[in-house]
C-alpha cells in the first residue's frame, strides 16, 4: 500500500460516518416525497463542502417522461432533483462513478417496527436499524465519505472521481436516467447497494405488470345469476405460476445457487365494492422477473401468452387485461473481462484479506441504464438485501466501515494519486 492509499485510508472518521448514517436514515426520504429532495440538497451541500464541483439540477418531469427509453415510475411525484459531484483538478471524463440512491420504500404496517419508528436509527451494538439503514443510505454514506477522506488527506487525484446521487430507483430508475440523459459520464461505475460481501455483477430485470380481470355483477344472494371475478382469476394465476417455473428451469451458474432468479409475483389484488355484491372486476398488479440478456418485450409477450392461453369458456369470451404501467427494468451486466471487477476484487481482498465472490442479483436496480449507456457498472456496498423493504431492516456498522475503506483504495488506485 503506497503513502496516497495510507493517507486516504487515514482520513477516514468512521465514528463520523456512523453519525451520519444515522442523520441520513432519520430523513424520511419515501420515494416521491418532499423529503427525498431534502436529501438530494442534503447531499449536494456536503459534497460541495468536499470539495467537489457539484451540479444541482432539477428535473422537467414531463419532458423526461416523453423521452425514448423513459424507466417509468410507480410513486406520484410532483419534483425531484439530480446531483452528480466531480473532483476538481484534472480532466476528462471521471475514471469512476460511485452511485447510490436517496429514496427509500414505504414502512408498511408500523407496529411491526420494533419501537415503533423506523426512522429512529437505532444502534444495537454493532448494527444500525432502520428504514433505507442497507437500501442504500449506508452505501450513500460510504460514497461520500471517501469523497471526504480525499480531500482531507490534501490528495489530488490524476482523473476525476464521480459521485452520483439519484432519486427514484425504487420505482423505476427515472433519477439515473435523468443522470445520464443529462449527460453525465464515468468511465466505469460502483452502484453501492447492499451486496453482502460480494460483488454483484449482473441483474435480472423487472417489469411492472396489471391484470383486469372481468367478471359479472349479481346480487350475493343470487350469486348463480353473476360470475366473480375472484374465481375466474385463479386459473389466470395458476397460469403465471406455470409461467414462473418454466423460465426458472435453466439457471444460469452466476446467480450462485439461487432456485429462482426471475420470480413472478402478484403484489396487489383488488376485487369488488360490496360485501354482498358478486364482484364484476378483479384488479392484480405485479412484477415479471426478466432473464438475463433478454429483451423485456420478449419477456412481456410471453406474459401475455400465458395468461391469454387459460382454457376457460368465460375468458376467451372475456380476455384479461394486461398492462405495463410502472416501473419497468431490463437486465443488465458488466461486460466479461472488464478491469473493474478485478480492481475492486483486490480493493476488497487487502482490506478483508479475502477476494469477494462473484455473483447476479434476481432484481432490477440502475446497473441496467448506466450498463446501456456504455459505463461499466457492479454492486458493491454495506448491507444485506434480505433486510431490504422489511421492518427489520439493518446494516452491520462493521461492514459499512470495511466497504468505505475497499471504496477508498479502488478511488485511488483507479483515478490515481499524487
């Protein structure tokens, strides 16, 4: 490890890091919301306050909505701001990126938080709870406090370093499409979400799926008079099940084991407007895992297909209603060879003494818009996804420090120092 390392390395404050890990988690930053700008101004005060030359912008919704390629979005939304900081001191195009996201999902049911506010940053020993504490305010964190430790340690780096903070990741990406429509750049990208000690090289996509379900109107009592949309439904969802194992069959080795890598999953079922009334409409909305390398429109036909196929006298004279509203993500991958997994392999392996394995991840994330607008990109980050979205969400403080540090030396490394 050379002086520049060392002295990055040095000016790391973890006690400060955790403080504002725990600061960022207590802004209530649900995807949407006023809070998710105030993080945004958050950030670009102190990246400013780094150092970096950082441009704040805020985002012509309508226009971006109308333009190819558009993510889609789920959360209503009446603003949202981009901010992207870049070293000062030398030219070109930054030879690295480190992105993360401010916006969180809802809480859910609040009683079943432990102490009852997930916004609380609780601290329990080694470990910081709390709504966003892995998805992904603690890689935001470490993002930025590597942008610190640089300038404090007085160390000017050779080629720009990046850091990108985005909105909307959760529902759909509309933040990092914004980014990079905005002509921002990287020669290569680290996205700091949760990885578990990993490095996670490829996506699966996502696409946000509604079905109508129609059916007829009778009273309940007379119920033989109507048809309920409910019942007519479970074929239909018997029908995406079968879906759901045939496109699981041949897993590719990358995703490590994992049993079903492109899930199909009903998040939502409406139905009826009366306790006595046969239910004329059933609304279900979901989400079609996408397989590697496909094209979401292949993935959307086959969708399509299954449901259309459903062997029953009521729906072929009433067929399902099938829409793509929200958010809708692609695959994605790091291209095979590139430098950058191995760059951040050793980063890794001399601050753990051990080199990350390799693997895909079976969900959406901004991986697939930078991957498409040619910058290299993976995961690496503190947390463990299976914390994500739940109310036992958590980061190890242990692994947060020890991601910051492989953060540190792969800046250095990969932009240089003097």
């Amino acid at each position: 490890m050379h002086d520049m390392e060392a002295r990055v390395l040095d000016a790391l404050d973890e006690a400060e890091t955790v403080t504002l890990l725990a600061e960022t988690v207590r802004v209530p930053s649900i995807t949407g919301t006023d809070a998710e700008s105030d993080l945004q101004h958050d950030f670009a005060r102190m990246l400013t306050e780094a150092g970096m030359d950082v441009d704040v912008w805020k985002l012509d919704l309508a226009e971006l909505t109308a333009r190819p390629g558009f993510p889609g979005t789920e959360a209503p939304r009446t603003e949202g701001y981009g901010v992207v900081a870049v070293t000062t001191g030398a030219e070109g195009p930054p030879a690295l990126a480190l992105q993360g996201h401010v916006d969180v999902v809802p809480t859910g049911d609040l009683a079943k938080w432990e102490g009852s506010d997930p916004f609380a940053a609780r601290i329990t020993g080694d470990v910081l709870h709390g709504r966003g504490a892995c998805d992904m305010k603690a890689g935001l964190v470490a993002n930025l406090a590597v942008a610190r430790a640089v300038a404090k340690a007085g160390v000017r780096l050779a080629r720009p370093l990046a850091v990108h903070c985005v909105i909307s990741e959760e529902d759909g990406g509309l933040g990092a499409f914004a980014t990079l429509d905005r002509g921002h750049t990287a020669e290569a990208a680290v996205i700091t979400e949760p990885t578990s000690g990993s490095v996670i090289t490829a996506n699966a996509g996502a696409l946000t799926f509604r079905l109508e379900i129609a059916g007829r109107a009778a009273h309940g009592a007379t119920r033989y008079e109507g048809v309920n949309a409910v019942e007519v439904f479970w074929p239909v969802f018997e029908a995406i099940r079968r879906l759901e194992a045939a496109r699981n069959r041949d897993v590719p080795e990358i995703f490590g084991g994992n049993p079903m890598p492109y899930p199909i999953e009903i998040g939502t079922v409406r139905a009826g407007d009366w306790s006595s009334s046969v239910p004329d409409l059933l609304v279900a909305e979901g989400r079609l895992g996408v397989r590697l390398d496909e094209d979401p429109a292949t993935a959307r036909a086959a969708f399509e297909e299954a449901v259309a196929s459903v062997a029953d006298p009521w729906l072929r004279e009433h067929p399902p209603v099938v829409t793509w509203p929200g958010g809708q993500f692609a695959s994605g991958r790091l291209p095979a060879g590139h430098a950058l997994l191995d760059e951040v392999g050793r980063a890794v392996a001399d601050v753990t003494g051990a080199r990350p394995a390799r693997t895909a991840a079976p969900y959406g994330s901004d991986l697939r818009l930078y991957a498409a607008a040619g910058i290299p990109t993976l995961h690496y980050g503190p947390g463990d996804v299976r914390y994500a979205h739940a109310p036992r969400e958590q980061v190890s403080l242990a692994e947060l420090r020890d991601v910051t540090r492989a953060l540190a030396l792969l800046v250095v490394r990969r932009c240089g120092a003097y």
